[in-house]
C-alpha cells in the first residue's frame, strides 16, 4: 500500500479532515523497525540533531502524524509523535533505549548500536560524532496499521 492510500484510509476511518505529516523510513534496517513498530514494541526513536541543522529540517512535535514505510517505500503503519525531547547522546535514558524495542532493549544496546549509525550518518555530512552530541529523541504511539 501507498503512503498516500493508508494515509486516506486512516483519515476516511477516523472522519478527520486532511492534515499534513510526513512519511519516512527508519534509517537502519527499515523493515525490521517498521515491524517493532506496527507491534507497538518499537514507540520511539532517535536521530542525530546535528542533521536537522544542516539539512534545515524542522524538528518532530507532539501531535504531528508520520506514515511509516519499509525499505521499498511501502507504508507499515501512521503514528502519532507524544513527546519530543532534545539530550546529550550520554545522557539518553535507559528508559528510551527501551521504548526504541530494539535487540536486548539495555541502554548498552542503544549506544553500541546508535553509536555506530550516528557516525556513519555524520561522517556522510562531514561531520563527527562525539558523546555530548545531541540527540533528537521521538515517543510515538501506532494510531493506525
């Protein structure tokens, strides 16, 4: 299915009138995430701030809605941002390293992991990554699949 088709599908069930959001995939292993995600083990992400400044993006805000795809563009599922804080990569809580659903779910994990995609992301931007990096940390909820 379209993004364009599950979005219309969801605002038509829901009788609500059309809204902007934006549909994207999650960076590393797209479908696998878009499946924690559509399970609603996977409510939260998090990207390298960094990233929204040179590409001039604005940040995630609570409320807005995301169409989720998979790694060939297919929509997964519409979720719904709850919260949206901004923090230190060393200062990312155990408690969203867990909300991402990822492997053991430790913040260990999360680090390791996130770590290595942060890097490879800035270096491709010409940037580095460093521990007091911020980090753009997104709760989301599934609000239709």
């Amino acid at each position: 299915m379209t993004e364009k088709e599950l979005w219309n599908d969801f605002i038509t069930k829901n009788k609500m009138e059309d809204c902007e959001y934006e549909a994207w995939a999650f960076g590393a292993e797209p479908d696998l995430l878009a499946r924690l995600a559509a399970s609603g083990e996977k409510t939260a992400t998090a990207s390298a701030y960094p990233l929204y400044e040179i590409e001039n993006e604005p940040l995630p805000k609570a409320g807005e809605y995301s169409v989720i795809l998979d790694s060939k563009g297919e929509a997964v599922c519409v979720v719904q941002t709850k919260r949206v804080s901004i923090v230190s990569f060393q200062e990312v809580p155990a408690e969203h390293a867990y909300k991402e659903g990822e492997g053991d779910k430790s913040l260990d994990y999360w680090r390791n992991v996130h770590e290595e995609f942060f890097t490879a992301c800035l270096e491709e931007a010409g940037l580095q990554f460093t521990a007091d990096m911020k980090v753009v940390c997104e709760e989301f909820e599934v609000v239709y699949k």
